[in-house]
C-alpha cells in the first residue's frame, strides 16, 4: 500500500514538474540576454514615423541585432525608443557629439568656449582636418556644463538604455596611418603644432595653479608626462561626471572610443579605462591603420588587460572597408578575443552585399 502511494506521489511530482520547466525553459530562451550583444551604429531617419522605424528595424531584429545607437535629437531618437518597443529584447542608445560641436547653433554662437592648439589657433575658426572637427574645451566650465546638460537630455529620455558619448577626447593629434597617407597625404612623425590640442587659455591656466609653469614654456610640450597626463585627466573627469548625473537618472553610460588604450591615450588624449562607463565600445576599425584583421585581437586583448571586464567590451567593426566574409571573421576574432558584443558602422552598410547575413550567422553561432 504505501509503494503504490508513494509510486502515486512521484507521479504526480513528476508530471507537476516536466510541464512547468520545460515551459520555463522556453520562456527563458526568448527573454534572455544576448550572450554576444549584437549593435549598429547609423544616424537617425529625421522624417520617419514610429510605423516606418518598426519596418525600418524588422530585417535588423531578424538578424539578431538588439542595440540601436542612434545619432539624432532626443526627440528623434525617442521615436526609435517607441518602435523599438515591437521588438522583444531591443535597446536603443543615444549616440551624442560631446566635445566635437559641428553644426551645434547654440554652441558656436560661444567662440570662447573652443578649445585651442599649440599655435593659438581657436577650434571656431580653424579646422583641424575637416570643417566637421569644432572642438570645445573640456577645461572651460562653461563648456563642460554645456556638454553635461547636453548628455542629460538623453538621459531624461524614458526607455533609453545608454547615453553613447562620442568625440569624447581631443583632437587627433596624429592620424592612423592610412588616413596620413591615402586622405591627407601628410606626415605625422611629430606632433604638429597644428594638430595638438588642450591649450585654451583656462586650461593653462589650471596646469599652471599645479605646477607653476606652462606647458607652453616647455621645448617640446608633447613630450612632457605631466601635460599629457593633464589633459587626460580632464576628459576622464568630464566623463565620470557624465557617468554620475546619468545613472542617478537610471540609465547606463556607453561610449565610442579609440581602439586601445596606448593609441587611445597616445593620439586623441583619451584614457578610457578609468572610466566608470558601463559599456565601452572600441572603434576597431583596422582599415584606419592600414592593419589587418588579425589587428582586431590585439586591439582587444590590450585593452581588457586594463579594464577586465569591468564594463562591457563591444567591438566597434567599419562595416563599408571589408568584404562579407571578412566582416565575418572579424566578428568571430573579436568574440574569440574576449569582447562581450559586436557593433557594426553602420546600419546602412549591413544592408548591402550579404552582410547583414553576416550577422545573422554570427547571432546563430553564438546566441542561440
């Protein structure tokens, strides 16, 4: 009698407990997180409706692709927010200029706020490289309020994931080497005065409170510890800043940044590992360098030896440079190198040539 009641009893648990976890098991399988979190990168469609953007989404979701880092207004990237609600799992990003203002009618009616370069060229007036490269200065409180307030409209956005800094660091005091040779046909073996920026007025005034003298007393500036580690500290410091304001809003910090930290800190004066971002996301962009793929790795590897994981590693990859099955195997080397995601610039290049296949291979491959 008691075999048959106990035979009953697990029976009944048994029966009790199939159904629930299997259940259980496919629910899990369609809420949870991406194991390698798939991201593109494009500008916002201006005159697109929240109706279009769902279609706009739908091949990018199919693919795999959860994480929109969107480049427009908070009300344009608000409607990328809406549409994104019709896809499970999907997350959109803010994508904002921060230290670099083109175009930014409320920035540049203040030629003050402009950062400077060692000549004394004013960054309003003079270009660096392109008529696209505006840059403030971080040390100019005025500017730096600016620069936070601008990041807190995104953060105010409901349903956002990150605001994604970008421009956030000088500018490029030397140029990777293809864009030296093939787009600006100059030579970099120096820093050129022309290109070495920070030394706005405030700010030397600040490095000189600390030490008594100017950078600008200096022989050879570029070469100075201190100077360097200056200008470093004080885009670190506008970014943690950022970081501070934006998470008590509830939202997470990313950020688009230089491949790692050696060249980062070394070309654009930007030391993203002390960041308390909690997604940084390298612009691995080895064609800019007139690298090859296995660059990729090494790029990667460098930089998690400083950060350990600490935040989120999302491998930047320029999508319009390599064929299909290369974009492949740089997804692949950056995932086999340790990044805990993939972002793709830009959206508009996964479109054509196979590519956005590319990523639905990858998403099969690793995610499901």
């Amino acid at each position: 009698m008691k075999f048959t009641y106990l035979c009953a009893a697990f029976a009944c648990i048994f029966s009790l407990a199939v159904q629930p976890l299997s259940a259980g098991k496919k629910k899990k399988v369609q809420n949870k997180e991406q194991k390698v979190a798939l991201g593109v990168w494009d500008d916002v469609d201006k005159s697109a409706t929240v109706e279009s953007l769902i279609l706009w989404m739908k091949p990018f979701d199919e693919a795999g692709i959860k994480n929109y880092y969107m480049c427009g207004s908070p009300e344009e990237v608000a409607r990328y927010i809406e549409a994104a609600k019709s896809y499970q799992g999907a997350k959109v990003h803010a994508w904002m200029f921060t230290v670099n203002a083109p175009g930014d009618s409320a920035a540049l009616v203040h030629p003050e706020w402009f950062d400077v370069n060692r000549i004394g060229y004013n960054s309003h007036e003079y270009d660096p490289y392109v008529k696209h490269y505006k840059w403030l200065s971080p040390s100019v409180p005025e500017a730096r309020q600016y620069m936070k307030d601008k990041a807190a409209s995104y953060a105010a956005l409901e349903g956002l994931t990150s605001v994604h800094l970008d421009f956030i660091r000088y500018n490029d005091a030397v140029l990777g080497r293809r864009l030296q040779q093939h787009k600006f046909k100059i030579q970099q073996d120096t820093y050129r005065a022309e290109y070495d920026f920070g030394y706005h007025p405030v700010a030397i005034e600040k490095f000189k409170k600390l030490f008594g003298y100017s950078p600008l007393d200096l022989q050879a500036p570029w070469m100075s510890p201190e100077w360097l580690q200056f200008r470093l500290n004080e885009v670190t410091s506008l970014v943690n800043e950022i970081v501070e304001a934006t998470h008590s809003e509830g939202k997470l910090v990313s950020a688009a940044v230089f491949p790692y930290p050696t060249r980062a800190r070394m070309t654009v004066y930007q030391d993203w590992p002390t960041w308390k971002i909690d997604i940084v996301c390298p612009m691995n962009y080895q064609s800019f360098y007139s690298e090859s793929l296995e660059w990729i790795p090494f790029s990667i590897e460098n930089g998690l030896r400083e950060t350990f994981h600490k935040n989120k590693y999302v491998s930047g990859l320029f999508v319009p440079d390599i064929t299909a099955e290369e974009l492949y195997t740089a997804a692949k080397l950056s995932i086999e190198a340790g990044a805990d995601g993939v972002n793709f610039f830009n959206a508009r290049s996964l479109l054509k040539d196979g590519k956005l296949q590319v990523v639905s291979r990858i998403n099969q491959e690793y995610n499901l």
